[in-house]
C-alpha cells in the first residue's frame, strides 16, 4: 500500500493542470470487487466493454474513472492500487468528458494479429502500457493518445512512477521517484 508521500507526490503530479481532467482506466481483473467499490464510492465511470455483461463478465471488465484531485475514490485507488498494476491514468484536456474519453479508449480494446486473429488489448495494465507505447510510430502515437495529453503508469519499481506524453511524432517519457511504497 503506498503511504502518504506517494500518494501526494502522484496526486501533485496528475492535477499540477487545474485545466485538465484526470481519468484511470482500471482493469477489473486486477482489483478485488472493482464494480462493488465503484458503486459504493460512486464516481463518475463507464465500463468500457460494451453491452450487457454478466457479474462475472462485469468484474473483470476495465472501467474508465473520472479522478476529482480530492475525491475518495482517487485516494483509494493512489493508496491501495499503486504497485499492483491496477490501472494507468490519463490526463485530457478539459473538453473532453467522460463520454468522448470512453468513446475513445474503447476504439483499442481489441487488436487485430498478423495472422488476422482479433485478440484483447490490455493496454490499461502498466506492464503492458509502459513497453507498447514507446514502440509506437508517429501514427499509432496518434491514435492510441486521440484527446488525451498524457498518460501516468507505475514502473516495475514501485517507487518510479512514468509519464508519456507526445512529443511531435515520438513518445517523450519521463520517470519520477514518488517515494517508498
């Protein structure tokens, strides 16, 4: 569980933009009862898979998080979930709400394979974010960002956190000691 000094060190760096808005696409599969907590905390979400899910389908499901700077939920999520890939954060322009920003993260959930196959995108969990973005070309770059000005994922040492954000037609990343955890 992160202590006091990280969960600031991350809140500071997430909201240093009072212009921006604050999401965490977090991935179902690994927080314990991710739909209970959400309907118990009751912040602003979407899952985004589409339709009806079943219990089972719907807790393993990602959901898309609106983060307020002060809101329990955001406390939870940087306290208990940071250093056990719960999710990755993004940072939108103002414009873009909820629904624009769940309309775009669901254009990626699935990818099609070389071989034609169609197959998941778990691009929500931080193992897999944080070694397919700096792979991108200035086009895929594009599209995996759309209206979203930057992307906050923990490193496999928990006490790193890393930021991507475009850079022209490359991915500028910047890690960022957020203390013990």
């Amino acid at each position: 569980m992160a202590g006091p000094a990280t969960d600031s060190r991350l809140r500071d760096r997430l909201f240093a933009d009072p212009g921006t808005r604050v999401y965490a696409i977090l991935d179902g599969a690994s927080v314990p009862n991710l739909p209970k907590a959400l309907w118990k905390m009751k912040p602003e979400h979407v899952c985004l898979v589409k339709g009806e899910l079943t219990p089972e389908e719907a807790a393993v499901a990602p959901y898309l998080v609106a983060l307020p700077p002060d809101a329990p939920i955001t406390t939870w999520i940087l306290e208990a979930g940071w250093g056990k890939h719960w999710g990755v954060f993004a940072v939108a322009g103002a414009a873009t709400d909820l629904r624009a920003a769940r309309d775009h993260f669901r254009r990626f959930l699935e990818v099609r394979l070389p071989d034609g196959t169609i197959a998941n995108f778990r691009y929500y969990d931080p193992r897999v974010l944080t070694v397919y973005l700096p792979t991108c070309n200035a086009k895929e770059l594009d599209y995996v960002f759309g209206p979203i000005e930057g992307f906050v994922a923990e490193d496999a040492e928990p006490r790193v956190a890393i930021e991507f954000r475009r850079n022209g037609g490359e991915v500028r990343t910047d890690r960022f000691d957020i203390g013990e955890v």
